[in-house]
C-alpha cells in the first residue's frame, strides 16, 4: 500500500495508519501511549490474567477482541450504527465493508416482517402457542 491519508506498508508489509506515528510519546496522564507501550502493557495484562495458549503466548491481541466484540454484536442484533459509532468508525459504511459478511440473517429478518405485515395471521392462530 502507498503512503496516503488511511495508512501505509510498514517494515514487514503490514499495514500502518499514520495517526500512529504523530501520537504524542512523553509519558503522563492523558497522553495517548505509542504503539510499543500499549502493545506491552497489553500483552502482560494477557499474562498476568492467564490467557495464554499451551505454548505460553498470548491468545488474544487488541485487534481480536475488537473484532470479536463488533462481531458478537452484530450477531446478536446489535444495530450496525450503533456498533459503529462504538468501534469509532468515521462512516458506517466502514463498518458495513468490514462486518457486512456477518449481517446475511437480517435479510430473512426482514423478509419475515415485511411477509407478516403483507399476510398477517387470523387472530385465533395468533393466540395458539
């Protein structure tokens, strides 16, 4: 990937957004940490609450807990604006690229309500259970 406004490759190939590289770096409260220090503080925290694989490495990384927090979400019913405005996504159509895959049931959500609104049920079947 070039350099550009979202991010570009970085030492290995993986992608890099370049607000990390004009975070502020001095210590202190309210000062956003750099990338090495939230990514060590994060991983001890793994460590010390013991999730770890049989390998001894950490099983989780920031990435994946967000991904699994917007994806759980969004299985659940959670609205796709509202777990974007959450994940802090600028357009919901971010969100809508990335997790769009996982929203294939609220099609047949919405082909169910819109057939009960067109056919709805004789009273007396509604009352059965």
């Amino acid at each position: 990937m070039e350099a550009g406004a979202r991010g570009f490759a970085g030492q290995k190939g993986k992608r890099v957004r370049l607000e990390t590289f004009f975070a502020p770096r001095q210590p202190g409260a309210g000062v956003m940490p750099s990338i090495a220090s939230y990514g060590y503080q994060f991983k001890k925290a793994c460590l010390l609450a013991g999730l770890v694989d049989l390998d001894g490495k950490v099983k989780y990384t920031p990435r994946s807990l967000r991904h699994f927090f917007a994806s759980t979400a969004l299985a659940n019913g959670v609205p796709i604006h509202e777990v974007s405005r959450w994940l802090g996504h600028r357009s919901v159509k971010t969100t809508v690229d990335i997790y769009g895959h996982l929203l294939p049931s609220a099609w047949e959500r919405c082909r169910e309500i819109l057939q009960r609104s067109m056919r709805p049920l004789p009273p007396d079947v509604t009352s059965l259970p």
